[in-house]
C-alpha cells in the first residue's frame, strides 16, 4: 500500500479537506502509474485519472456512516 497516503477519515467523524483528498489521490495515481511526473505525452490521462479518484473518495467519504459506539 502507499505508505505515504495518510488515512483521511478518522474514528472523530473530522471530515478530511479537499486539499488532503486531492494529495491522496494524486499520490495514489503516482503509485499506481509509475510516474512521478508524466510526460506531456501522459500529462492529460494523469491529470483526469487524479480527477476522477479525487472525486471517487470524496463521494466515498461523504457516503461512509459512523455506527455509534
């Protein structure tokens, strides 16, 4: 697993920021296709796939519910 994609949703209920949903999901799409920056060639797949998980875990996020304890 990416070890440096940090946990965004926390047994407080703190909801995470777009800013730490967008860094999650770029470092998940830097893992999954090898590059750190893509080249020019790439650029726009990788941008639009940061897009789309970026938007797949917030709408994951706002979805989950806590169970009470």
């Amino acid at each position: 697993m990416c070890r440096s994609i940090k946990r965004l949703r926390d047994s407080a209920g703190d909801p995470a920021t777009p800013t730490e949903v967008d860094e999650a999901a770029l470092q998940f799409v830097r893992k999954v296709s090898g590059y750190r920056v893509p080249s020019k060639a790439n650029a726009a797949a990788f941008d639009a796939a940061v897009d789309e998980v970026s938007a797949a875990t917030q709408q994951l996020l706002e979805a989950l519910v806590s169970r009470p304890r």
